[in-house]
C-alpha cells in the first residue's frame, strides 16, 4: 500500500498565491467560474480584516504537499458567520466539562452558498484531504472540524468516510427559458400572481427606480454608499457586520466581472442596495442594506430584481441566500444544502449522530411540504 500525499496547515491564502489555488478551485478554466471558491475572494476576506484571527477567524488552510488539493479551512475561536448552528453542540460539551473551541472550519466565511470545498483533482486527492483534515484536529487541539455548504457529491464522500452528516435548506429560483418577468408570473397560481404585481406596483408607486452595476461601472462612491446601507441594517439585524470597507473595495477591483450592485433611487437620492455575486451560470444573492423605508422594497431589491437580471442576462438559477420561508411564495423553491462534521469526543460524537439522523428526517419532511405550497399553478 502505498501512503498518501503528505498535507500542511498554510496561514494565509496568499501564502498559497493565485495560481496554484486557482488551479484546483476552477481546473476546467471556466471564464466565469464560481466566485466563492476563488483566490480573489478569500484574499479579499483575510487581507481587509473580515477572516482574521482577531475576528476569530485564523486562516489554517490544508494543502497537499503534491498541490493535487486544497481546503479552504480556519481556526475558531467562536460558531458566528456561518449559518450552521452547533451552539447546542458546544453547550453540551461545555456542560460536561469539555471545551469546543478552538474547532477548524472548512467553508467560505459569512457566505452560505454551496460549492466545492474539497479543491482537489481527483477523488483520490479529495479523500486524502479528508483524511489530513482528520489528522488536522488533531494537530490543532480542534474539538472537532465542520464542512460546510459543500455539494452533494462531497457530502456523499465525507459519509461514506466516517464523517457525520447534516442536512438544511435554502430557496433558489431556477430559470424555465423565461422570456419575462411576466412569463414566469404566468405560471404561478392566480393569487400569488397578484400578490408578487402588488409588492412591485407599491415599490413603483413609491417612486423608486432602479440601476444594475457591473463591472467597472462600479465606482468606490458605489462602495461607499452600498457599505453604509450594510452597516446600518446589518447593525440593527445582527449588531455586528462581518465585512469591512475595504473587503467591498477589494472584490470590486479584482472581481468587477462578476459583481451584480442593484441601487435603488428616490427622487435622484441612492437609498437602498443589493450586492450580487456571478459564476457558473448562477446569480448568488449576498448583501443588502437601506437607509429609507419602503414597503416590499426588501423583496424588490433582493429577489425580483435578481430574477429581471436573470432572465436578461440567460442565467439558469438565483441562489437567494439563507433560509428565508417567505422566499416561497416568490417562486423561489426549496432545495437541500449539506455540511458533513467530524467530533473527537466519543460521548458528543453519539450524541449528536442521533439528532442528525432525526433532523435530516425533519429537513425531508418540511422540504416536502414547503414544495407541496409551492406557488406555481397546479397541473
């Protein structure tokens, strides 16, 4: 038998450097590849101050000595950024006398949105990550290491490997070849379609318009006004944003080609924004923040606007972020996401394998009959 790569903990990705991470997060080459598990992004979050370990986030990514695969991996010190709740994990183990930080992390910070976690050429590279991720906690002192947002594809992998597995949800809205707007109103049942006219009509009666920014049509004045509707309702939602200035100023210079910033204006007054990530076909909805109240703006900005530009721009799928019933009733459908977890404490281990396997039937369950009220016209 013959041993497997050698692995090592890199403390920052541009340590690891462009070339060589872009290789195993795009290998096709693709011109417009996914923008949460490029180099730009990462570098963007550790160098403005967003994933550091003064905000509890130390970058100890694992890299194989061959370069064949890469994880994107961190540090922590606290469960926040991450829309995978284990507080009810680390309280138990706290209780019995145990401590659940420092755990690693594999996932992109503050961004629940699938994709590859395991950059790796082959699936003999990605077990061998998995593999060295398990040695990782180990090295580290970790409690215990959390894969999160990864595919279905890896999720599988990661079982089949010892790993426990969990599943959530979130709502996308998938393109049918929709011509319009109107067209994809078409399908929905007659009430649901004049609630979604409403919402639009009462934005419209409020004297709203709106701006699509791409590319190098986004200026650092765009920034600066995007970055105070994120600080205010981010202020008044979670007490703390994640992202700093400088990260916005950061992708805008070297991911302007993928950038959607929906503004929205009142009386020739910005007052609103929405950011938009782009790749692999997908418009990933991330960021938004307003400064005036308008009604049903929220929904506006942040889930038609996307789907205006969707179907403009031919993309076949909106990722409307985390959770979010209320996205239902806008045509945006319930889908699974995954996060596959390792424990070293044999006791909390057990513990929470049997909530995984009840939860997993609950997230099965509820995904079932969310889908059963979904809004579409019944054939």
């Amino acid at each position: 038998m013959t041993a497997g790569p050698r692995a090592r903990l890199v403390t920052s990705a541009a340590e690891i450097g462009a070339a060589r991470w872009n290789a195993l997060a795009n290998p096709g080459g693709n011109a417009q590849p996914h923008p949460f598990t490029s180099h730009e992004f990462f570098l963007a979050l550790e160098q403005s101050g967003s994933a550091t370990a003064r905000t509890g986030w130390q970058p100890a990514h694992l890299l194989l000595d061959d370069n064949s695969g890469l994880m994107p991996l961190y540090l922590k010190n606290h469960s926040q950024g991450e829309y995978v709740f284990d507080h009810a994990w680390a309280d138990a183990l706290e209780r019995a006398g145990g401590d659940y930080y420092p755990k690693l992390q594999c996932a992109v910070p503050f961004t629940p949105v699938t994709g590859r976690r395991l950059l790796a050429r082959d699936d003999a590279a990605r077990e061998a990550l998995l593999k060295a991720a398990t040695a990782a906690m180990r090295q580290t002192g970790a409690s215990s290491l959390h894969i999160t947002f990864p595919t279905a594809e890896e999720w599988a992998l990661a079982g089949r490997a010892g790993w426990l597995q969990r599943t959530g949800q979130q709502f996308h809205w998938d393109n049918r070849g929709y011509a319009s707007f109107d067209e994809f109103l078409s399908e929905l049942s007659s009430a649901k379609r004049k609630t979604l006219r409403k919402e639009r009509e009462a934005v419209r009666a409020e004297g709203v318009e709106f701006d699509w920014l791409t590319g190098r049509d986004i200026t650092e004045a765009h920034w600066d006004l995007f970055f105070r509707f994120y600080m205010d309702t981010g202020s008044r939602k979670w007490g703390r944003p994640y992202l700093t200035r400088e990260f916005f100023s950061r992708i805008g210079d070297t991911m302007s080609g993928q950038i959607l910033l929906v503004m929205a204006k009142r009386d020739g007054r910005t007052i609103a924004g929405a950011l938009n990530l782009l790749g692999d076909g997908v418009l990933f909805g991330r960021n938004w923040g307003a400064i005036d109240y308008v009604p049903f703006l929220h929904f506006e900005a942040c889930y038609y606007q996307a789907i205006d530009f969707a179907i403009a721009a031919k993309l076949k799928r909106v990722e409307a972020g985390a959770q979010g019933e209320h996205k239902l009733l806008r045509g945006y459908l319930p889908v699974p996401t995954y996060s596959a977890h390792a424990i070293a404490h044999p006791g909390l281990r057990r513990a929470v394998d049997e909530f995984l396997a009840a939860e997993r039937a609950a997230v099965a369950e509820q995904m079932a009959e969310l889908t059963r009220h979904a809004p579409f016209r019944k054939n």
